[in-house]
C-alpha cells in the first residue's frame, strides 16, 4: 500500500481559506480544494473531516489572521475612531488582494443550498456577535458622552455593519479602494459627535460705546 502524503496543516488551512474567500463555501469544490491544499481526498478528510468542518477551521483562521483589526478597534478611545479604523481597515482587507477581493465571511453566504445551511446559519451568527460587540461599545460611547444622549447605538451598530458589507459586497465587484474610501468619508462626514455641555458660556459684559460714560465717578 502507498504512503498517504504528509502535508503541513498550517499551510493546507492556509490554502483551503483562499479557496473560501476567492469561491465561496458552496462555489468551492473537493476538486479546488484538494488541488489547492495539494492532497487528495483521504488525506483531506482524515485531517479535517468534511468540507463543512474544514470551512469552519478556516473561518476561524480568518478571523485570527485578517480580521485582528476589530478588537483593536473597539479598544480605541472614542468612538469616531472606532467607527474609522473598522471601516478603513475592512476597504483595505476587501482590496488586498486581486485573486480574492471582498470579504470570506460574506461570501461564503451569499448564495447556498440546503446541504450548506449550517454554514450560512453560522455565519449569521458570528455577524450577529460582532453587531452586539460594537453595539456594546457604542453603548459605553454614549455613557462617556462621546455621543449624544438621543444615539440610539442598536441603529447604529446595524447601519455601520450595513455599511460594511455592503462595501464587501462591491469590492467583490470590482469596486476599488479610492471609490470606498470616498464611501467611509461620507460615513465619517455624517458621524454623530459628542453631547454638547448643557452649561452655557457666561454673557460677556456690554461694550460701552465711543464717548459714553463708562465708568461711574466718584466723589
């Protein structure tokens, strides 16, 4: 009997995740990703299991790797520069590369059957955790006074992300990155700032005019 093939699974996941973000989950074939990864089909599944699991590794893989700007974003101090890193960071990441533009996670979702249901259901649900983490970052914005007490932070949250992928989507599309940077300015532009201070400044003293008497005099 012939030896299976080592490979390094580092570089297979590498390998497989490039298929993902370039076709999809449902446009990438055991055919794409065994000629990929450089194995054929036993040593694929042994080492990762099914397409489904192997799909699952590499979005983790993603996330690590590509996506590392988010939490680094939710850490900055206001929320203009929350809002500017994520949306900045994701037009660059969405254009890096010709062979695989837009965004995995969007991708992978946007068109299934019913065998890859799992997948599209997973992917709703790591957006809706992201959602929830900037949502509860705007919400500590809005605490701090970084933004104004009317913010309603859950419509925001949903608008930024709305924003996002739609910008995943075009970049896909050929859109290039001069174009949506010119979409985060329009963002930035319209971005709420802080709660202006309810106290208001002290009237300044009346100026006398020319000639009038200015002062009293005293005896």
């Amino acid at each position: 009997m012939g030896r299976q093939r080592e490979f390094d699974v580092e570089k297979a996941l590498d390998a497989a995740l490039c298929v993902f973000w370039r076709k999809g989950y449902e446009g990438a074939s055991y055919t794409d990703l065994t000629q990929a990864i450089g194995v054929e089909r036993p040593a694929l599944y042994s080492a990762f299991g099914n397409k489904e699991a192997l799909f699952r590794l590499a979005l983790a893989r993603y996330y690590e790797h590509y996506m590392d700007f988010i939490p680094v974003a939710l850490e900055l101090p206001t929320s203009r520069e929350v809002v500017e890193h994520l949306l900045r960071r994701s037009v660059e990441l969405n254009t890096r590369y010709l062979d695989r533009r837009g965004c995995m996670g969007i991708q992978g979702a946007l068109a299934g059957t019913d065998d890859s249901e799992p997948i599209r259901l997973a992917l709703i649900e790591a957006r809706a955790e992201g959602e929830t983490a900037l949502r509860e970052r705007l919400e500590r914005s809005k605490a701090e006074g970084d933004l104004p007490p009317t913010a309603n932070c859950a419509v925001l949250a949903t608008y930024l992300l709305a924003v996002l992928h739609g910008m995943a989507v075009q970049a896909k599309a050929g859109f290039s990155r001069e174009v949506l940077e010119l979409v985060v300015d329009q963002v930035m532009s319209t971005w709420p700032g802080p709660a202006e201070s309810s106290v208001k400044a002290p009237e300044s003293a009346p100026t006398s005019e020319p000639g009038s008497d200015s002062a009293e005099t005293t005896s």
